[in-house]
C-alpha cells in the first residue's frame, strides 16, 4: 500500500527542489549573479543565522527589487494553481478538473478585459486590472455555483460541472466581443490571458499573499476529508463525513485562491493537471500527501517555467502560459488516454 504520511525526508527533497528553482531564478538574467553570493546573500535575511554577505550595492538591489519578487510571485501563484487542481480534482472525482473548471478563467478574463476597456488611465494602473480580474473570477465561479446548486435533475457534482461550462462560455463571448472593439485594447487583453509574472516591485505578492494563505491552509485542514469525499458520496456520508459542507468549504477555498492567482498572473494553463497528477505518480493518490507536496512542487514547477520565459528567447520573453502549454498538452492527452492518476 501506498504511503499516506507525509514523511521528513519526501518533504525535505520537495523544499530542495523548490530552493533550487528559486536559486536557478535569482542568478539567471541579463545580469548574472554568482549562487554562492546569492545563496549567502538570501541566508542572511534568515533569523538567527550570522551569515554576512557579498553582494555588491548593484547586485543586491538586482536580486531584492527584480528578481526575488517574480520569482516570489511565481512560487505563489505555481503553489496556488497546483493545489486548486489537486482539490477540484478530489471534489469533483474527475482526473481532468483544473482550477479554472468553474468559470474562474473567463471571469477574470472579463474583468481585466473591462478593466483595460474602459479603466482609461487606470488601465496601466499595476493594482486596477488584477482587483478587476480578481472580482471577475469570484464572480464566475459564484454564477457556476449557484446555477448548479439550482439545477434539479441529475447529479450535484455533474450540475456543478455543466454550470461551470455554461457559466464560461457566455462570460468569454462578453469578453471576446468587448476585446475586439478595438486593437489595442484586444492586444492588451491578448497579452494578459496568454500569462505573466511581471511585476512592479512587491506590490503583487502583497495583494495576493492573504488569499493565497488562507486558501492553502483551509484545503490542508480538509485533506483527509477529501479522501474520503473522493471515494463517492454514498460512502463518505456513511461514514459520518459532511459531503455537502466539505465539497462547498474546497471549492470556496480552491476558487478564492485560483482567482487571486490568476489576478496577478493572468491564464497560466496546465499548472493545476501537470502538478498534482506527477505527485499521485510518485506518492499515491492519498490528499493527506498530494496537497502539501503540489504546494511546493507547484511552486517550484511554475518558478521554473518562468525562468524558460525569460530566457530562450532573450532578450525577448515569451509568455509564461505558452511554455507551461507546450508541456502541459502532451501530459493532458496522456492523462486522457490512460486515465492514470484518478482521484
């Protein structure tokens, strides 16, 4: 049988490898920096360890005001999206469900989309298209929710599922039909849904931080109970688990992080399949396991995926979306044709 204990060790080489992702993206850029400075430099701001650093004036402001807060946004966002997908996934036991599965795409796709449109000015503004985005998001998913919970045929989670994707479609013909008034407008609406972890100092990972925290604990406190709502409703109610309040407590959590997330970031696909569907493979199928670990493994997977967006065609950057995209596709076609990794 499969381990169902996170154990020090698993969890030690997951912290390894996201340590090593966030070095790999502070020491690579126009400006290169050397990792024993920088890892000294990073170990320096850690309580209690008297580690004095190297780094030269230039270099410090490089690694604290550009680097680190992309590479810290990345982690959150990579860490968010990863654990939504895995919560979706146990929820709606469908190996399929990504974050966006309840219309948290299209709704901030037409909040930003509106944003940019008619923000005039505020449109550039760095804070006013990720809160547009933000209430857009919180908004589709609340019209998926409360469209399947009136639905009276059929099952709830398959009612959830349909409204979701009713809900997305009407939201993204608003939006397409908004963006292509004009060019410029549909340039910028283009830019932002294909991703992107740009950011204006720290004031990102700030705005979605709390989100992202409060999301994250309340899907860890409900990992046990996910793997029994995963087994089916019948059998989990058997057992005395509230189906109904524990499904409506890791969609709340999942979709109020997924929406921070994608605030910030724009669409950024495939993080929330690739992720937990890698960690089943390698630990089991057991959420006590899988949602701490695509936490960190989503983290880490996302900082990556950015450092590859800014580096193969530099000085140019491709979006992050595309790159996460050319990894995710063949991964989701063979998740779709071999099932493995079922919740």
């Amino acid at each position: 049988m499969a381990p169902t204990i996170l154990s020090a060790p698993v969890m030690l080489v997951a912290l390894a490898c996201l340590c090593g992702a966030v070095i790999a993206g502070a020491v690579t850029g126009p400006v290169q920096l050397h990792a024993g400075q920088v890892v000294r430099e990073l170990a320096g701001h850690v309580p209690f360890l008297d580690i004095t650093s190297d780094l030269s004036e230039r270099d410090a402001a490089i690694l604290w005001q550009l680097r680190m807060p992309r590479i810290v946004l990345g982690a959150l966002v990579g860490a968010m999206l990863s654990a939504s997908g895995a919560a979706y996934q146990g929820v709606f036991r469908n190996p399929l469900a990504d974050p966006y599965l309840l219309g948290a795409a299209s709704g901030a796709a037409l909040g930003a989309t509106l944003a940019i449109t008619y923000g005039g000015q505020g449109s550039t503004d760095p804070i006013q298209v990720p809160l547009a985005a933000f209430a857009g998001a919180l908004l589709g998913v609340g019209m998926a929710y409360v469209l399947g919970r009136s639905a009276r045929t059929g099952s709830r989670i398959g009612s959830l599922i349909l409204a979701g994707v009713a809900v997305a479609s009407f939201l993204t013909a608003v939006q397409t039909y908004l963006s292509q008034r004009d060019d410029e407008t549909f340039r910028q609406v283009y830019r932002w849904i294909l991703g992107r972890l740009a950011t204006s100092g720290w004031r990102e990972v700030l705005l979605i931080l709390p989100y992202v925290a409060v999301s994250s604990v309340a899907l860890i406190l409900h990992r046990r109970l996910l793997d029994v709502v995963s087994v089916g409703d019948e059998e989990s109610q058997s057992l005395g688990v509230p189906t109904a309040r524990v499904r409506l407590v890791v969609v709340a959590a999942a979709s109020l992080g997924t929406a921070a997330a994608v605030a910030v970031s724009g669409l950024i696909g495939f993080v929330g399949i690739i992720v937990p569907h890698t960690v089943r493979l390698i630990v089991g199928s057991s959420y006590r396991l899988v949602l701490p670990l695509s936490l960190v493994f989503g983290g880490a997977f996302l900082v990556l995926a950015d450092l590859l967006a800014r580096t193969v065609i530099a000085p140019a950057e491709l979006p992050i979306g595309v790159v996460t995209a050319f990894f995710g596709a063949p991964f989701f076609a063979v998740v779709l044709k071999t099932g493995k990794g079922a919740a």
